[in-house]
C-alpha cells in the first residue's frame, strides 16, 4: 500500500465475535468466530502497512480478541514488525496462563472494560455471568504482576454515573492510574 501519511498509532479490529452481550455494544455477542473475520495473514498484511506508513502503536480489538486462538502469533508479528502492542479486551476470557502466553509473544499493554465497582453494577450494561466481573479485575492484577501497562476503560451511562467514585477507587486499588 502507498500511504503518504504517516501513522504514530493505529487500531486493528481482529475480530467482530465476542463472548458477551453489552449494551453499548455492536459486535455480534456469544459468537467465538465470524467468517467475515480476517485471516491471519490479511492482518498480517494490515500490520505490515501500518509498520510501512510508520505507525509504532498497535492497539488490537474486536468485539472480542481472546476468542481467536491465534491472537499470540498476531501479537508476535506485530512485535517482529517493531509495534508496541496493547490488547483492548472485556478480561473475562484472560487467565493468567493466557497473558503470560501473550506477554511472551510480545503484548506490552492491556486496556480492559470494567462498567461498574461491583459485579451487579458491571453486569448492568453486560450479560455477565457469575465471576466473569471477577475475572476482568483478576486479568488487571495479574497484567500488573507481569509488568504490563494496565489501563480500565469504562463506558459512562445512567446505569454507572453515581458509581463512578467508588470504581475510581477500585480502579486505583488495583494499580490502574
């Protein structure tokens, strides 16, 4: 690709699939694949384009990128490409036998969705199941045990606004600043 910007940053949605259901959202919940996904050497391609137009971050997203099985040789070739990767994930699907495994492959950074301080306001805004709040905070502090850059992104509505000073707080208890 001729590009004749030049890119500091860029994001790549590597899949529409997602285990969850949220309210905010628009990618295709309770699905694990989706065949309009790309393959594995078009985000390969997509990647090479971005290291060529001289892009350094890579941010990678979906719906959900912890269902595809192949997202540590993603993380791998964007690293080989020279790419600081941060993953943007809901965390449930992260053990920590995933981010070590990812970690290794190169991921710097993760970003997770926590929408509220307690399971029940976290589940307002998604279809969560019982320890799936749990295992976002879970994949949080194990990233931080890794070293990784941890980030929470929280998406604001009625269902949260008067929680939002007790999940800053959770949020800094966890190391996420």
């Amino acid at each position: 690709m001729n590009c004749p910007m030049r890119l500091d940053e860029f994001e790549v949605s590597v899949t529409s699939a997602c285990n969850l259901r949220c309210t905010h959202c628009s990618v295709m919940p309770g699905r694990h694949s989706d065949p309009r996904d790309l393959s594995l050497e078009e985000i390969i391609g997509v990647l090479k384009d971005g290291a060529a137009a001289g892009a350094t971050q890579l941010d990678i997203t979906g719906g959900e990128p912890t269902v595809r099985p192949d997202l540590e040789e993603i993380v791998r070739q964007a690293r080989t490409l020279g790419f600081s990767v941060k993953l943007l994930s809901n965390g449930t699907l992260l053990t920590p036998d995933r981010l070590r495994s990812l970690h290794a492959a190169g991921l710097s950074a993760l970003a997770v969705s926590i929408d509220g301080s307690t399971h029940d306001i976290h589940a307002a805004t998604h279809t969560v199941s019982q320890g799936m709040f749990e295992r976002s905070l879970t994949a949080l502090k194990e990233a931080r045990k890794l070293g990784l850059l941890v980030k929470v992104n929280t998406v604001v509505s009625r269902r949260n606004l008067n929680d939002l000073p007790r999940l800053v707080a959770l949020v800094k208890d966890i190391g996420c600043f």
